[in-house]
C-alpha cells in the first residue's frame, strides 16, 4: 500500500528521543525514518510505543511548541483507565466510577 503523506514534519518524544512522523488527514499517524526524516516506515515496524505516545498526545488537546509534540503522562492512580476499579478476586473487578485524581481523562494534570 502507498499512503502519499505530506505537511509538516512533526517530532515526538519516544523512548528519550525524538521521532519524526506525519498527520495524515485519512489514515492517521505516520511515523518516519529518523535518518532522513521523509522515508514512511513500514506498518508493523513502528518504533515500540509510537501509537501509545500518540494517543496521549492527542488525548492532551494535540499541543506543540514549534514542531514538537507536548505528551502528557498516564494518570498513576488509575493506570491510564480513566476509571478506577476495585479487585475483588480472580479476575472479577469492580467498577467504582470515573477516577478521582484525573476525574476520567486518563492523563496527569
């Protein structure tokens, strides 16, 4: 498949360094060669935590300072969950409604 990406190249934090990738307007992130910044990597072979460094980027309101991405933590309290839960044995849980800390935004204030 070619996805023909273009715009600007916008860089996020991924594992203490910065990964280049594109917005595409139909079928979303693409992450780029850090080499030279314009080679599309292959799906599947993404840099381990891509999507999920996304996913809170865009969680977080998709902020930048110039071309870089701000990336919020996951909430501690509830795990990313948004929703805190109670273990009541085995593998039952009990759902006790929105977390307390980031009242369900599943990211730190």
């Amino acid at each position: 498949m070619c996805i023909l990406v273009g715009g600007p190249t916008l860089f996020i934090s991924l594992n203490g360094k910065a990964q280049p990738f594109e917005l595409h307007p139909y079928c979303g992130p693409c992450p780029l060669s850090r080499r030279d910044n314009d080679t599309p990597i292959a799906v599947g072979r993404e840099p381990k935590g891509f999507f999920d460094a996304i996913e809170r980027w865009e969680l977080g309101g998709k902020q930048t300072v110039g071309d870089f991405c701000v990336v919020p933590e996951w909430c501690r309290e509830c795990s990313g969950s948004g929703r805190k839960v109670e273990h009541v044995g085995g593998r039952t849980y009990l759902d006790q409604g929105p977390c307390e800390k980031c009242n369900g935004t599943r990211l730190t204030k």
